[in-house]
C-alpha cells in the first residue's frame, strides 16, 4: 500500500511505531577500516551515504534523539571507517565515510572508495541506501557515480536533502525539483526526494516511517 493509499489512522499508526523505534535504545557496535572488521550481518542495515560533510553523522543523531551517538567532525574528510548502529536490535544503521574530499590524497581516496564499494556492493544484510546531499549544493557529479554504482547492484536508494534551513522556501522547492528530476533517471532511486534540516528537527518524521516500514518488512 502507497502512502498515498493510506488513512489518516494508518499514518498516525505509522508515525507512532516509528518514533518509538528510534527514541528506542542504540549502541555503537563496530567501526571498520576494512571489509574483514565488518560485524557479522545479523540485523537487516540501513546506510546512510554522502560526500564529505554532507550531514550523516547530524542526521543520525537527530534521527535517534541522540547528541553525540554518531561523532561529527566539522573538518571535512575526517571520518575514514564505516561506523554500525544496532537500533532496536532491530535494524542496523550504518554511518559510511564521506566521499569527494578534495584535499584528500589520492591514495587516501582510493581507500575510502574502495571501503565504500565493498560495503554498498557486497554487503548481504544491506537493504536500503539513503543517499545525502547536502542542500545547498544539490546533486553533484560524484553523487550521480555512486547513484549509477547503486543501480547496478539494483540496491534500494533513497536521496534525501540535508540542511534545509539553509534555503528560503523558493530555493528549496527548486532545489528539491532538481534532485527528483535526477532520481527519476535512476532506476534503483525512489522518485520522491526527501528534505531535511537535522538541527530544526524538519522532515525527520517521514525518514523514520520510511525505514521503520523497512525493519518491519
């Protein structure tokens, strides 16, 4: 059933499961600079993917009600290991390391693609990325690659804008209309787009639901 099938009493439904998922309990379990560290792939995963300070770490944090679970760094490219959340015992989320640094070297970078690439195409327990952009910057080009990278693995996409509050409500809604268009061209996206701000707390509701429909499935 689509959402847009649903009573207003589902939706309620929805909101509710959902915020009791994530105002639930979440540890650290590993954090892995390679694929051999990776924890053993108990629990259905939910990466969450972008270039570098686009807002994973703010975001998961907000998303679980949480200050300091998922560590954020204000310099760019500082986080170079795959962090796992265990939400719930019921889902796993999975903090990836930014891509498209670059001052990074070019060795360093090839490390962290490669991680990266491990992790998005080899990683069985996987079944949904949630691809950030940040907002003011919209789809970039090293967006789209990882987005090409995810439909050849016919991986479960989902784009979601970060830091909304940045924009007046024009620049949002054309900023928004941009990456839709540009999901539509991917086959493994969702078409709908998904706008947040973690610090305002704007949007968080309708990425819980989204994944916690996930972790019931």
């Amino acid at each position: 059933m689509s959402e847009s099938e649903k009573t207003d009493e589902e939706r309620r439904a929805d909101n509710e499961r959902a915020r009791k998922l994530f105002a639930g309990p979440c540890a650290f379990v590993a954090g892995a600079t390679e694929p051999g560290a990776f924890p053993p792939p108990t629990l259905p995963e939910i990466a969450f993917v972008g270039r570098s300070n686009a807002g994973k770490s703010s975001l998961i944090n907000a998303l679980t009600g949480r200050s300091s679970l998922a560590r954020v760094s204000h310099t760019p490219g500082r986080t170079r290991q795959i962090n796992f959340f265990d939400l719930g015992g019921r889902v796993m989320l999975v903090d990836l390391p930014g891509y498209g640094y670059a001052q990074a070297s070019k060795a360093m970078a090839e490390q962290w693609q490669s991680l990266i690439t491990a992790y998005l195409r080899g990683r069985p327990s996987l079944r949904r990325v949630v691809l950030l952009a940040d907002a003011r910057r919209g789809i970039m080009e090293s967006d789209e690659d990882v987005l090409k990278m995810l439909d050849q693995a016919a991986m479960s996409t989902l784009v979601t804008l970060t830091k909304i509050d940045s924009l007046d409500r024009a620049e949002l809604e054309t900023t928004l209309a941009a990456a839709e268009e540009i999901a539509r061209r991917h086959a493994a996206a969702y078409p709908e787009v998904l706008a947040t701000s973690a610090r305002q707390k704007r949007g968080l509701e309708a990425l819980k639901v989204n994944l916690m429909l996930l972790a019931e499935a």
